[in-house]
C-alpha cells in the first residue's frame, strides 16, 4: 500500500504551493484597488444619489456610481459634469472632486459624476507599468487617489468581443467594448459600459441638463489635446468660452466633433438629448507612448525628459518644457474652462444662467496647489 | 542605472538563459523581467509581472482553444477527410490549387483580425494537401504563416488598423479598398513564390494513391459540421449583439470542438484538450513572459527609450526606423506593435492620408507575427507541419515578408497618388 | 457569457493541473505554473 | 499683359480710397455696411468666432458655413474667415477642391453684386499651413480689408498680399482683441 511518492509529483505540489502563494500576494495588491476613494461633499450638496436611480438595472453593479446633486434655490440652467470616464486621466477625476467639495449653488442645478466609469478604478492597464495611486497634500495631510485604467475592469464585463460594433453603429477594435467613451448612447440590454453610457444618456434626458461636460486628459503627441470638442450644437457657446478663455490667456484649441466618429460623449449626447455637449483635453505626459518611467510623480508633476526630447522634435501639440505640465496645472485648465462655458450658457441663454458660489479660482489652484481646496482627510 | 542600461542588461540576461543555460524561452523571458525589475531598483514587483502577463490573457484563451479545436479535427478523422477532397479537386490544378489554398488559409484571419486563428484553424486543414502534392514541410508552413499574417491584414477586419485609428480618433471606415490595394497582390505572389515550382501535377492513379482515408462515406454531411459551425459563428459575430453579447473566438472554437465529438471517429476528449495544452504550453509561456518583460520594459523606461530612438530619427530615415522597428517590435506581438509605435508612425505621417497610411502601417506590422520570440504565426506553421524548429520556417518567411514590408513602405510612399485613385 | 468563460477557465485550469502532475521536466512544470497563475487570478476574478 | 496691368491699377483705384477710409476711420464712414454674411474658407471652428465677435461687436450678421451665391441675397458684406481644417472639412462633408470652387463661386458673385468682401484670420500660428495658405493667397487679393491675429503674419506673408494688392491690413494681439476694429469696420 506504502507507495513512494515519485519527484515530480513533489515537484508539481511544491510548484502548485508556490503558485498559490504569488496568486495570493498580487492577488491582494490587485484587490486593494477595489477599496472606493472618499469624497467630503461641500455643505452645498443637495442630495447623491447614484446612477442606479436613473438606470435600475445597474444597482450593485460595479458600474454604479456616485452621482452628486446642487440644487439651487432658483430655477436656471441644468449642468452635468463627468470626470473619470477614462480613470488613468486624474485631471478630469480631481476637478470633479474639486468642484464637489466645494461648490454652492444658487441658480440652476449641477450634476457631478467624479468617477463615471467606477469599474475601470478597481484595475490597471496590463503593460503601462502605472502607479495604482497618487497622492495630492491637503493642508491636513495627504490625500490618496486611486489611478485606473481607460477601460472597465475585464472581470467586471467578460469576454471582450473580436469587434465590438457600438450602439450608434460604429465598428471599433474588441477591447475598446470597455471604453465608455466609444459606447454612446449605450444599450439597455448591453455590456456593463453600455448600460453605464445608458444609464448616463438617461440622466442627462431626465434631469433636462441644457450642458453636459466630460473632462479628459490625452497625451501631449495627440492632436487633440488643450482642446475643446464640441458638438455642432454647442459651437457657438465653445467659441464664447473659448475666448472667454484666451483672455484669461489660456490658449484652448476648438475642435469640431467629427460626425464619423461615433460613440463618443461630445457626439452622442448632442445627437440623442437636447443637451449641448463639449469634451475638455488636456494634456498629460503620463499617458503617452513616449513616456519615460511612470510613477506617481509623472502623474502629479508632470515632467517627463522624454516629452522635453520630442517637444524639441516638433512632435507635440502643446508647449512642454523641462518643468513638464503639472497636475494642478491641467486641473486650472479645466475648472477655467468650465467657469467660461458656464458664463458663456448665460450670455447666449439667460434663462439657462447658473450661480455658483466657491468655484475654486483656477488662478489659485495653478499657483498654490489643489491641495487649497480639497478637503483634508479624516 | 539608466534606462537603455536596464533594458540592455534584461536582453543580455534573457540570451544568456535561454541560448547559454538552455532554459525554455517562456521562462527565460520571467527571469529577464525579474531582474529588470530588481536592477531597476523596484524590487520583485510581482504585481507588475502578473499585471503584465494579463495583456496576453485573451490571446492565451485563443491559443488554448484554437489548438483544441485543431487536435480535434486531427483525431476524429475529419482532417483527412478534407485533405482527400481537396487534393481530388486540386491534384491536376497547380495555380488555382495556390489562390485556392491562400484564400482559405486567410479566411478565418479576415473574420477574426487574429493570424493565430487562421493558422491552427484553416491552416491546420490544407497543410496535408500541400505536403502530399510535393511541397516540404517547411514550404508549406511558411505559406500558411503567411497565409494567416495577410489574413490578418485583410478585410475585413483589420484589428491592427482598428488599433491604430482608435490613437488617432479615426473611424474604421472606407479601409477595404486600400487593404485589398495592399493584400491581393501580395496573396498571389506569395502563394505563387512558395509552391508554384514546387508543387507537382499528379495524375489520378498517383493521386489516388497518396489520398488519406476518408471517413465521408461513414459520416457523410456531418462531418463538415464543426467547421461550419465555426466559421459560421465567426461570421455572425456583432449580428447576435442586438440581444445578447458576442461570445467570442475561445468560445467559438470550443463549440466547434464539442460538435466535433459528435460528428465523426470517436475520440476521448480529455486526451485531446491534454494534447492540446502540452502543444500549446511553450508559446502560452512566452505569452505570459513577453508580457512580464513588456511591462518590466515600460515600468524601469525602457519602453520610451525605445520608442523615442526611433521617433527621433531624422525624416530620411523615418521610413527606414518603420521598416524595422515595427517587426522588431512585433517580437511582443503585431497588436503592441500597432499600438505602442503604429500610433506615433500615424502622428508622424500626419500631413498624409491617415486611411491609407493606417492600411500600409499595418502590413508592415502585421510582419511582427514572425518576430521570436513570439513569433506567432511562424511558431503555430511549424507545429501544423510537425516541424519542431520554427527558425526553418521563418527562412522561407523571409522573402515573402520583404514583399510584404516592400509593399507596405510602397503604399506609404505612394499615398498621395492612390489617395487620387481610390 | 460571463459564466461560459469561467467554465472555459476552470476547464483549462484542470486540464493544466493534471498537466503539471504529469509532466516530469522541471521547467516545463516551472512554465505550467507560470501559466495557471493567471488562470487561477482569472478564476476568482480578482484580475 | 496690358490688360492686367490695368485690372490691377483700376483696382488698385477702386480700393484705394477703401483704405483710406479705414486709416482715417474717425474721420470717414466705415467701408463696411450691413447685413453681413459670414462665412469659412476651409472649414476651420474659427469661423464660429467670427461670428460671436460680430454678435458681440453688435453686428447683425448671419452664420453659414457653407454658403453659396444664393446665400448673398440681401447682403451687403461678405466676411470670409480663413482657416483649413481637414476635420471640418470632413464635418461638413467636402474635400479641399470642393471647399475652393465653392469659395471662388461666392467671391465671383459678390464681386458681380458689389458686395465688398472682409478677410478675418483668428488662429494665428498655428492656424497657418499649406492649405490655409493656398485659400489666402487665392481670396485674400479681393479684400477690401483684412483683420488678422499678429502671429499669423509672422513671415510677413499677409503684409505681402495685402501690400501689393493695396489691401488695408489690420493686426490685433490676440483674437478677442479683433473685436474693436471689427466694430469699427463698419458703418
């Protein structure tokens, strides 16, 4: 009966052990990214609720996201402000906070969903080599955020398709079917990230949101990139702020949504709600393909030798010097250009005006930090 | 340590394993990794070696069931039966058996953008018929390889393409006409420079002899299923979406697989899917250690490095850096190819037509696929022909990828002419 | 579709253990165990 | 060759005192009258600033991106803001030799209804290139007045057009600042 056990039966279970053990220690790492980040909500909140509330079909889903309401006392215009669609671009995510932690509102109504695509926080992109958080200093201490990836989290939306053909009809690669930017306007019966781009197209219709704004960042070597991108019905109010903007001597590049390309928020939202739609870039060295070693300090400084290299080269579409564009830098830009296109919705529409009380003055937020106005952890 | 130092110290680690110590590519690939990671002073980084690995999880699924579906075919007797019927149309048709054969090699990488699934599938099926008609083991392979590389390229599904234009915010639209510019005449030189001298006509009595044992009398019309029911599930991808999600290419071959089981000579299955991982592992494990070594590379700057050189390159030479660095770099995969330098190549290009440029990109490094050590398509070519040294193969591969980059740079160049054209 | 695939997974998953198990060249069995670390990641869904 | 010279002499006269009167423009009335018709050549989003600086200057002025000689009925003023962008080209649905028959037929038929004709260049720099180029050098030689972004002139090459073609030529800083001789332009 006594048998002796053969070596690479030996082998195979001390193997089998150590596989168990790796799986283990990343698989605790990889799970510590699905611990949420927490907000301070400005005592001006109205309510949050979350997106479940407009879509039922995605209550406990990882797509569920936190949805936060000011409502002022008078009636004006409606205004939806997304950050994190793409989580690993923390420009667009941080001004969403920021607004949120501090604003009032007097007239009209704000929407502000910091973390659209909630699922794609909880994992990062295989063969970027990010960072899974960046920290910014508050007065109070430092204040951890996490930094995701572009697309949903694979074990959330399984399997990728070989092409994914989105609700407006465009064909796109298999992988982008976790992209919420490519799936406007979303399907009901759909993958996780259409029914989050459904469930945000319902929002923007039941709410009646006369401006819908999706903050983004893009890689200083792509075209579009400090840019406005506007749908054709918001042309008129992307030039207002556009100029609004260059006076405060913010150059901003107007770029016309291209009505081939289907599927993104700044098309799909003007073509299928009244909402005027516009989409914010900016620019971020640690996106790109140029990139030096990523880090945390890529993320929140911004500088990058290998950007001053191809700046140097002509290759770039913005300004980028040795002492790279900064995080609160990207973050000014936006809250700028949000004050602009607000300001710029009540003088091509007064009824549709807004009053916000402490925005945070993109001017402060460049030279003193963001650290000034987010909230110090508890 | 600089960056191009730690990623120069991993490349010489990696040789040293796997040509000094003889330690499996896969492996030697993990080892490199983990010492770029230690020498980049970022310790064991095991989450990053994992992380990485999973850029390839989806191909791994692919490759896994691919070959099961392949093993599947060989053991219940349906290969043998295709091979008879296609050498009795074929036998005394040289040219025709040539086009015939590419198309069908290329098909299931027009449908699915993946030379992988072209290789083990359809690739699996003709290689029989052109070792019996006198073309060596090694021929054949290298037409199959290639077949499924321009397949890959093809409409029209082009995943490279798709790629690249998602970096460049261009819509997958009006492609088929400069793709089918850059595949056919490549489909039929290629085709044609790899068997037209050596494949023989034979006359029926000859023919009849070489011919396997067909099971079609035994199974008739059911022995076609399994492929049918993959190639048409690959066909109907996207239309299911409307009311449930696409189930994908790993799902597809295992369906195929299990029809299988039904439809012929009885087989055990678990022998099958065991044949299958024992095949498939050396490449699973370079997958997983490219991608350990890909993530390694961009976490200590060497992937910038990289990308940077050749971005830097003064413009007489840009054509030049894209002739090379696109296949080289394919070493990781033709898909990190298009992505990682087909993307900045596109921005670089910008003041020509990015359709066309787009398309003549992605020939070029659709030849990426033949890069060790993945080598993908190569290293599935010489498993279909029981061929155990892909390198054999690569050397037949050779003069058709100059067609093909010779091809690629030719439509780059011409751009601005065949924008007027099409 | 979800559940299609985990099926997929723990199919592969056993098939590779009882591969390892078999197999008796060290570094064949070091790359199997390379391998099932991200099926067994997958499996549980953690990545 | 005789015939040219005096085409371009007669226009010099015929513009002259267009100039003039912009130079002197306290003293003398505007060149420019009322409704005015603005629109793009090359599709750039510029052209939608014009149309809010002449919103803001308090100009009764109509947007059409596209516009055609029928678009000229009624009209006094044609302003053409150049700027191609392959983008909005696309956006609109036509190529680059589409965009330049379309403009070349609005400037013939303004010119055969005495419509005058304003050039506005917004974007500066960065709004220069081959293809912007070509349309200036084609349509700027039958301005009456330019307003352009100072950095868009940075090679002298709107001097030159303007200069031989006796073109009065306005710089501004930045393109907000195109506001107050726009206003001034006209009557």
């Amino acid at each position: 009966m006594k048998e002796k056990i053969k070596k690479h039966h030996l082998i195979a279970l001390c193997l089998l052990c150590l596989t168990g053990t790796l799986c283990w220690l990343t698989g605790v790492q990889f799970l510590s990214m699905r611990k949420t980040d927490t907000f301070y909500p400005s005592p001006g909140l109205s309510a949050q609720t979350k997106l479940s509330d407009y879509f039922p079909q995605l209550a406990d889903s990882p797509g569920d996201t936190a949805v936060y309401c000011f409502r002022g006392e008078e009636e004006g215009g409606n205004l939806l402000i997304l950050g994190g669609t793409h989580p690993n671009e923390p420009a667009g995510f941080i001004t969403a906070v920021l607004l949120l932690e501090n604003i009032t509102v007097s007239r009209g109504k704000i929407f502000i969903i910091p973390q659209a695509n909630l699922s794609g926080f909880t994992h990062d992109d295989p063969f970027e080599g990010n960072p899974q958080k960046f920290s910014l200093e508050t007065p109070g201490g430092r204040r951890w955020f996490r930094f995701g990836s572009r697309l949903t989290n694979p074990t959330h939306q399984w399997p990728d398709p070989t092409l994914f053909t989105n609700a407006a009809g465009q064909a796109l690669s298999g992988a982008e079917v976790r992209n919420l930017n490519r799936s406007y306007p979303g399907k009901e019966k759909g993958h996780l990230t259409e029914q989050i781009a459904f469930g945000i197209m319902e929002l923007i219709k039941k709410e009646e949101i006369d401006l819908s704004l999706d903050l983004h960042e893009a890689a200083p070597e792509y075209p579009v990139v400090n840019a406005i991108v506007f749908h054709e019905n918001s042309a008129e109010l992307a030039a207002i702020a556009s100029m609004e903007l260059q006076m405060e001597d913010i150059d901003i590049r107007m770029e016309a949504s291209p009505p081939s390309l289907r599927g993104l928020s700044h098309r799909e939202w003007g073509d299928h709600t009244p909402s005027m739609a516009i989409l914010l870039e900016t620019a971020n060295a640690s996106h790109g393909r140029l990139k030096g070693k990523p880090s945390e300090a890529l993320i929140v400084e911004g500088k990058d030798p290998n950007y001053v290299k191809a700046s140097k080269l002509g290759m770039l579409f913005v300004p980028y010097s040795k002492d790279g564009i900064p995080i609160k830098e990207r973050v000014a830009r936006h809250l700028a250009a949000v004050n602009a296109l607000v300001s710029g919705l009540r003088e091509l529409n007064p009824d549709q005006a807004i009053d916000i009380g402490n925005f945070p003055p993109a001017q402060t937020v460049n030279e003193q930090g963001i650290g000034l106005y987010l909230h110090p952890p508890k | 340590m600089p960056e191009y130092a730690i990623f120069l110290s991993m490349v010489v680690i990696f040789a040293i394993l796997a040509m000094g110590l003889k330690l499996p590519i896969g492996v030697s690939l993990v080892f490199s990794a983990l010492a770029g990671a230690l020498l980049g002073g970022e310790g064991l980084a095991l989450r990053h070696l994992v992380e990485g690995s999973f850029g390839y999880f989806d191909t791994i699924l692919i490759i896994v069931t691919a070959m099961i579906f392949m093993k599947v075919l060989q053991a219940s007797g349906i290969l043998d039966t295709i091979t008879a019927i296609l050498l009795k149309t074929f036998y005394k048709r040289k040219v025709t058996l040539l086009l015939t054969v590419m198309a069908i090699v290329m098909f299931p990488g027009m449908i699915t953008g993946s030379s992988t699934a072209a290789v083990l599938s359809t690739g699996a099926l003709i290689a029989p018929v052109l070792i019996k008609l006198g073309l060596s083991k090694v021929k054949t392979a290298a037409l199959i390889a290639m077949g499924g590389i321009l397949g890959m390229i093809a409409p029209p599904v082009n995943i490279l393409v798709m790629i690249m234009g998602g970096g460049v915010d261009m819509p997958y639209i009006g492609l088929t006409i400069p793709l089918l510019i850059i595949v056919i005449p490549l489909a039929i030189i290629i085709s044609l420079w790899l068997g037209y001298k050596d494949i023989q006509i034979l006359d029926y009595e000859q023919m009849k002899s070489i011919l396997p044992e067909s099971y079609s009398q035994e199974y008739g019309f059911r022995l076609s299923l399994p492929v049918l029911v993959v190639i048409l599930l690959m066909i109907g991808q996207g239309f299911t979406s409307s009311f449930m999600p696409d189930i994908g290419i790993p799902a597809i071959f295992l369906v195929g697989s299990l029809v299988g089981i039904f439809c012929a000579r009885p087989f055990n299955f678990f022998k099958v899917t065991q044949d299958a991982m024992k095949e498939s592992m050396p490449i699973l494990c370079i997958l997983a250690g490219v991608g350990m070594f890909i993530q390694i590379m961009t976490l200590t700057g060497g992937r910038g490095w990289i990308v940077m050189s050749f971005l830097s390159l003064p413009p007489v030479l840009l054509y030049l850096g894209i002739s090379i660095s696109m296949p080289l770099f394919g070493a990781v995969s033709a898909y990190g190819s298009a992505s990682i330098l087909g993307v900045p190549f596109i921005l670089a290009l910008i003041n020509k037509n990015a359709i066309i440029t787009s398309a003549a990109l992605s020939a070029i490094a659709g030849l990426g696929d033949l890069m060790p050590p993945t080598a993908l398509a190569g290293i599935f070519a010489a498993q279909i022909v029981g061929e155990k040294n892909y390198f054999k193969v690569l050397r037949y591969c050779l003069v058709p990828a100059l067609f093909e980059l010779a091809m690629g740079i030719g439509v780059l160049l011409l751009a601005p002419v065949i924008e007027k054209i099409i | 579709m979800k559940i299609i695939y985990h099926l997929i997974v723990l199919l592969l998953i056993m098939n590779l253990i009882w591969y390892l198990f078999r197999e008796k060249q060290f570094w064949t069995q070091v790359s199997i165990a390379i391998v099932l670390i991200m099926f067994f990641l997958r499996l549980f869904l953690i990545k | 060759m005789r015939k040219n010279i005096i085409l371009v002499l007669a226009l010099c006269f015929l513009l002259s005192p267009v100039a003039f009167a912009y130079k002197n423009a306290g003293e003398n009335s505007p060149p420019f009258e009322l409704p005015n018709l603005i629109t793009s050549a090359g599709q750039s989003a510029d052209v939608q600033m014009a149309s809010v600086l002449a919103k803001r200057a308090g100009l009764n002025a109509t947007l059409k991106k596209t516009a055609t000689a029928e678009d000229l009925e009624n009209i006094k003023t044609l302003t053409l803001v150049f700027g191609a962008s392959l983008k909005g080209l696309g956006a609109a649905g036509i190529d680059v030799d589409q965009e330049k028959e379309r403009v070349r037929e609005l400037v013939s038929e303004a010119k055969k209804r005495d419509i005058p004709l304003l050039c506005l260049h917004l974007g500066g720099e960065a709004r220069r290139g081959q293809l912007t180029d070509q349309l200036i050098t084609e349509f700027l030689p039958f301005a009456q007045m330019a307003i352009i972004v100072k950095s868009g002139n940075h090679d002298g090459f709107f001097s030159k057009i303007c200069e031989e073609n006796n073109i009065s030529l306005v710089e501004v800083e930045k393109t907000v600042d195109v506001l107050t001789p726009l206003k001034d332009a006209f009557k």
